[in-house]
C-alpha cells in the first residue's frame, strides 16, 4: 500500500542516511522505479528502508509504496538493525554497535541463549536433572545466529562487539569527525589501550604521525613528585646535548626517536625520573594485556570453568602478586642500604 511520506515517523537515534547513497539510490529509482517497498510498523514508524524513502523525498515523491508490519517494539528495532547490518557500508565501529545492541534484543527475546544458561541446562540433561522445556537445547546462541545471517565466523562477530565496547566515546568521536578510515586489526589494537590513550592515539593517526596502531607510543606522564627535586643548576650558556630531563622519552615522530636511539653523543644513564617513568610504562602495558582475557570472547569460556580451573588461575596470579612484592622489597632493601 502506499502511504504519505510524511505520515512516515523515523525514530530519534537512528543513525542517519548516507547522502551520497541516497543520491545515487535516487538517481537508480528515476531511472527502474522502487523495487523494494519500505517497511513500517502499524503507526507507520519506519522498520527499514531509510535510504529508500530519503531518495523518494529527494525526487519529490509525495507517496511512497510500505509494507505495514506487524511487528512492535524489540523485534521492530531488531529488523531495523538487520537492514543496517546487511544492505549498509558501516566501519568496523558502527558495525560493533550495531551488533551489540543486536545482542542485547536477541538475548531479551530469547533469554535462554545467553552464556552460562545453555550450558548449565545441558550439564543438568547430562547428569540426569530436570529441567524446563522452555528452555529448548536447539536455540542458537546470538553470536552464532548472528554469524550465520551475516556470513561470517562467530569470532569476527566478537571481535566487532569488543570494539564497540572497549573504545571509548571520546576517541570514537575523534575517529568521526576527522573521518579516520581504521580497519578491525587497528580498531582491536585501539580497544586494548587505556581510554585517554586511545584518544591520544587516534589524534595522532589523523595527523599523520603515525601510521597505524602498532606504531603509537604514549606520552609519559611527568612524576607528580617532580617539583620537589632539587633546584636545576645555573644555565650554561651551551647545554651539552646528552643532559636528560624528567619525562624524557617522547618524540612528536618515529623519524625523531630513531635519530635520538643513533645518537652517539647522549648520555644513557638511567635518572630517578627516567626509571620511574620506564617502569610505570611497563606496569601500564601489563594491565592493559590483562584486559585481553576478560573481553567478551571468554562469555562462552567461564561458565565451564571448574574450581580446579579457578584453584590454578589463582595461584597464577598470586604468583604474580609475589614477583612484584619481591621486586618492590629489592628496591626498598637497596634504597635503604644506600641511605645508611
């Protein structure tokens, strides 16, 4: 049926039409007509097809042919999605929240497909327990429904959701209005760093400085002790080139940081400041890589983990716990021993 295009409600918070595939998609339409009707709800909110009825405004079209569905609510929002996923050229970003919020209409519908829920109800059937029909063994599980729809492994949809998920907002509004083209290996690389990192990153792939994620090197933070040194020494009128700085280390390029690792003339001494900053980079980047196995590529992993999984990984990490306590107690025992 055809119904009055501005009759026609679109939800706030839809991601918006692509201007130049509206156009192209209008001059299509001048040329073979609508193929495909748009699709509404029963108070005409738009489903899908919101480059299609942005062409026919463009055209001038007062009508436009819609197929009136039936469905409400989370099942509307969910095939509103599926068209955003299939007939869109969303980034890796856009994709991830997309698909994560494809995740949390799916889960709602059938809240017997979430991690830990289809698994205990197959572990009771093994052990000969009772439990409800309403929980039915053959639902598929979000990511692997979705993997099928898509055509896709399960892994890459995981992965778009971690990336979704992890960056934050302030480096995702970086990435958009600076129109950053970044793929999933970069945009995966990008979600592992620190929230203030990953803004720090991205605003140096739009300027240039660097090329992709593996090349990023962070700024080290000046020690918050630093004005409580002792006073620096009159200014000579030509300062050597090898005198260190606190918060030495950062250069605007790779091009600047190999020239300063060739120069022969800098003294590499190690400063309170410089080893403090070196170590506090390096304790920064191990709890980074401890976020990598807490992402929601384990969701399906840890309901299966028995106590004497859980009785391993805690001796592991106290195993941890000890080696940073001992290398604390050797630096304490050799402050001590200097000041004495």
């Amino acid at each position: 049926m055809k119904i009055h295009i501005f009759q026609i409600k679109v939800n706030d918070g839809r991601r918006e039409a692509d201007p130049e595939a509206v156009h192209e998609l209008a001059d299509s339409i001048s040329k073979v007509g609508l193929l495909n009707p748009i699709t509404v709800d029963q108070e005409y909110t738009l489903i899908a097809g919101l480059h299609r009825l942005e062409a026919a405004k463009l055209l001038g079209w007062a009508e436009i042919e819609c197929s009136v569905n039936d469905l409400d609510g989370l099942l509307a929002e969910l095939a509103e999605i599926d068209e955003n996923l299939i007939r869109r050229k969303l980034d890796c970003i856009a994709q991830g929240e997309q698909l994560n919020r494809r995740k949390e209409i799916y889960e709602a519908l059938h809240p017997q497909t979430k991690a830990g829920i289809s698994q205990a109800v197959g572990m009771n059937r093994s052990i000969g327990n009772n439990v409800g029909e309403i929980i039915s063994p053959t639902s598929k599980s979000f990511t692997s429904d979705t993997a099928e729809k898509l055509g896709v492994t399960p892994r890459t949809i995981e992965q778009k959701i971690q990336i979704a998920k992890k960056i934050a907002p302030d480096a995702k509004q970086v990435i958009r209005d600076k129109k950053i083209k970044i793929g999933t290996v970069d945009a995966l690389k990008l979600s592992r760093l620190a929230p203030e990192q990953q803004e720090e990153a991205v605003n140096q792939l739009a300027s240039g400085a660097i090329r992709s994620v593996d090349e990023y090197c962070p700024v080290p933070a000046e020690p918050e002790f630093a004005e409580e040194q002792a006073p620096e020494p009159p200014e000579a009128p030509e300062p050597p080139a090898a005198t260190s700085a606190p918060g030495a280390g950062y250069y605007p390029t790779i091009r600047d940081s190999v020239a300063d690792l060739k120069n022969p003339d800098k003294d590499r001494r190690q400063t309170p400041d410089s080893y403090l900053v070196t170590l506090s980079y390096f304790l920064q980047r191990f709890c980074q890589s401890m976020e990598s196995y807490t992402g929601p590529e384990y969701d399906t992993v840890w309901p299966g983990l028995t106590q004497a999984y859980l009785d391993q990984i805690q001796q592991k990490i106290q195993s941890v716990h000890n080696a940073l306590d001992e290398m604390y107690n050797q630096i304490e025992r050799k402050v001590n021993n200097e000041g004495t």
